[in-house]
C-alpha cells in the first residue's frame, strides 16, 4: 500500500480543527496512541496500539524530505498486543515508544491528523491514500492545497517522523 504524507508543526491545534471543518473535512474519532517501535534492517517497524481498537503492526518506508512524500507500508491486525509486544522484545530490540492524542478528519482521500504528541508537540499531517482513482498528481495537488488552506510555512515542515524527534532528544 502507498501514501503520500506531509507533516508540518502546528501552532494551534484549535484553528487546525476550524481549518478542517471549513472545507469540508468530516471529523472521525480522538484517540490516544501509542507507537512502540522496534529494529529493523529495512524501514521501520512499529505496533500501534489505540484505546478502544484492534492493535497495529505496520511496517513501512519512507524518504527524510521535508515536503509531500511517498510512504510504502503493509500493516496487519493484532488481537493480542501485549503478548504480541513480549513476543517481537525478544527477538527484536525495542527502541522508542510515542504516545501521542490524534484527531482524524477525511477529506476526498486524504486522512488529516492533528497530533499532540509527549514531549514533542503538536504537528499536522496530511496523509493522501493513493488508489486507482486518487493517484499521485491529484494526490499531490489535494496536499498543496491544504499546505495554503493551512498556511503552513515552509519552515514548520518537518522531514523526520516523531520516533526521529523524540530519538534527537535523548
């Protein structure tokens, strides 16, 4: 599966929300989650665990650039995250683990998460499923537009992921 994905600092997360109502973004859900993330010699592998869902295995790649970008992931459910988290500890190192609030909106095919994340801060990301009918070029321009809805500045993108961030202040 494949993504294009754009993470950006936030300011305020409260006018993030009214930006994404004004266009139309329909509001999911706000859970807590939490990223465990483990080695791995190809890409980053990680168990998500969110309150009140099915646990997460994803394993994915993606280029350091600080604009949209392509993600190549493959994820399975876990019914049993805690023997399944003991399980992968003792083959694989763990390494950092984010805990993080996320609010999800969908607009057209792009998820639009607004993070809170500990320690680190709150971010935006645009994350545009691609499919036979939303390919990259419409992808892309769906995420230009919402970097100039937004008014992200060139500055607040970020080109690392929060295990990165997180990783930098240890």
């Amino acid at each position: 599966m494949q993504n294009l994905e754009l993470k950006a600092k936030c300011s305020d997360l409260l006018i993030f929300r009214r930006l994404a109502e004004e266009i139309g973004a329909i509001w999911q859900w706000r859970h807590a989650q939490q990223d465990t993330y483990f080695n791995g010699d190809n890409g980053k592998l990680k168990l998500r665990e969110v309150d009140e869902k099915p646990a997460e295995l994803i394993a994915y790649n993606r280029p350091a650039l600080a604009q949209a970008k392509i993600s190549d992931y493959n994820l399975v459910i876990i019914n049993e995250p805690d023997r399944f988290k003991n399980v992968l500890s003792i083959a694989l190192r763990q390494t950092i683990i984010v805990k993080k609030y996320r609010d999800l909106y969908l607009w057209k095919n792009v998820r639009i998460h607004l993070d809170e994340v500990q320690d680190i801060g709150s971010f935006v990301e645009f994350e545009a499923v691609l499919d036979a009918d939303n390919n990259e070029r419409i992808s892309q321009e769906r995420i230009d537009y919402l970097v100039s809805h937004f008014k992200i500045k060139e500055s607040d993108k970020i080109n690392i992921g929060y295990y990165e961030l997180l990783e930098s202040q240890n």
